[in-house]
C-alpha cells in the first residue's frame, strides 16, 4: 500500500531488500510470490534493471511471467491479481496505454470479491482509458471506462478525503480535457496538484503537473508547459523514481 501512496522508492527498496532475507530464513514462500511483484515493480520505477527476485525458486520459475503461470494454474487469484496490478501500474508509469488497459481488464477476469487493490486498479484504468479516449477511433468504449473510474471515486471520496480526494479531480480533469472542456479541466488539474500536495502524494502531485503541463502544451502555452512539465520531474525526481522520469518528462535539448 505504501508504494502506491508514493513513498520515497529507494526507501521501500531497501524494505523490500531486508524483507526478502527475512523470507528466505523462514522460508515462506507462498508470501515471497505477491511480494517479489512488488519489489519487481520497485525497481522497475527506479530504473533498475536487476531482477534478484527468483533465484530461491527452481528452474521452472525464474521470472515474474513463470510466478504468474504458476499462480494462475494453481488457481490463486489474490496473487494473479497482485502481480497483474503491479504490470497495469507499471505499463501506465511507462506510458504503454493500450498494454495497461489489457493488463485492467485481465485484473477483472480474476476479481472474486472487492478487495483494497481495486481502488488502484480503478483508478489507473481510468487513467488510461481517458489517454487512450484522446485519439482512439472507439472513444466512446474508453470514455465508458473512464466514466465509471470517476463514478467510483465519487463514492470513495466521501469515506476518505485524504486519501482519494487527488485521484477524483485528477480523473475529472482528463475527462473535462477529453470533452474539451479546457477551462474547467485546468482547474482541476490546479486543484488534484494542490490536493495531493497537501496529502503527500508526491508521485500523483507530479503527475497531475505532467497531464497539466501537456494541456498547456497542446494550447500552444509553452511557457506554462515547460513549468509544470520541470515541477512534474522534480516530484519524480524526489519519488525517485529515475526509470520513468525522461519517458514522461523529458528535457529538451536547451534544458539539458
């Protein structure tokens, strides 16, 4: 949970890091499974390319695609839907839209009961969904998805301010942007950064600069865009998370 609240990554590597000793001496297994996506997903976002993760299990699972087959053929749904979460979260991070949306609707074809990880299975959908609504000749079935991301935390908003109040005005201001709407999603945009600055999380504070910042882009704003874009980096930068940072936010060639 804590990594989708956007807590500093090299301080959840370093947990993730003494936990999998911790596994290892007590030989859990079964928990090693859920737990190796989420490192996986760790360093991934730091631009990392070590994979540690397998090397305990046999030779039939030495990657997160065998731990997945496996999991899936033995039936353990809450672990498919952890490791699929983490690959939708990560497609996201890294701007394959179309590849996330499949990785959300796999999510579903597991899902038994509601459990706490929809919420971020939800709301990346929606995210990607409103991305791909922008250009895609079957804008209505995204916008369907996305539509059903904002009513959701409509509802969840009003059991946790702290927590989701960002994610709503962020899901409505790409709804706006897609209805064209400019005026009204820029304040919302303005309102996600400010509300998830004030909750600390730092990740969706830049990512709402970043989905800003491409609006005023799109407007023909450069300046605005190239502030909001530099603020955007500097949350990434602080997230640590170098893996994704010139994929969403690059410098152009004065800047660097």
């Amino acid at each position: 949970h804590s990594l989708m609240c956007g807590d500093v990554l090299s301080t959840k590597e370093t947990e993730c890091s003494a936990f999998a000793v911790q596994l290892l001496q007590l030989k859990q297994l079964y928990i090693w499974g859920p737990f190796s996506s989420h490192h996986l997903l760790v360093l991934r976002l730091m631009g990392s390319t070590n994979d540690p993760l397998f090397t305990i299990f046999d030779e039939d699972m030495r990657s997160e695609e065998d731990l997945l087959r496996h999991c899936i053929n033995s039936s353990k749904k809450s672990i498919v839907q952890d490791i699929v979460l983490n690959r939708l979260v990560a497609r996201y991070w890294f701007g394959q839209y179309t590849d996330a949306s499949e990785w959300a609707l796999k999510y579903r074809s597991f899902k038994t009961t509601m459990r706490p990880t929809d919420i971020y299975h939800t709301f990346y959908e929606g995210l990607a969904a409103f991305q791909l609504a922008r250009s895609s000749e079957v804008k209505d079935k995204w916008m369907e998805i996305g539509v059903n991301a904002v009513s959701n935390f409509e509802a969840w908003v009003k059991l946790s301010t702290w927590n989701f109040e960002n994610k709503l005005l962020l899901l409505q201001a790409e709804h706006l942007l897609v209805t064209g709407e400019i005026k009204e999603a820029v304040h919302k945009y303005e309102a996600s950064v400010q509300s998830a600055k004030d909750h600390g999380f730092i990740h969706e504070e830049g990512l709402s600069m970043e989905l800003l910042g491409s609006l005023y882009s799109d407007s023909g704003e450069d300046t605005k865009a190239k502030q909001q874009i530099a603020n955007a980096r500097h949350c990434y930068l602080k997230w640590g998370a170098l893996g994704i940072v010139d994929v969403r936010t690059p410098l152009e060639d004065d800047e660097e």
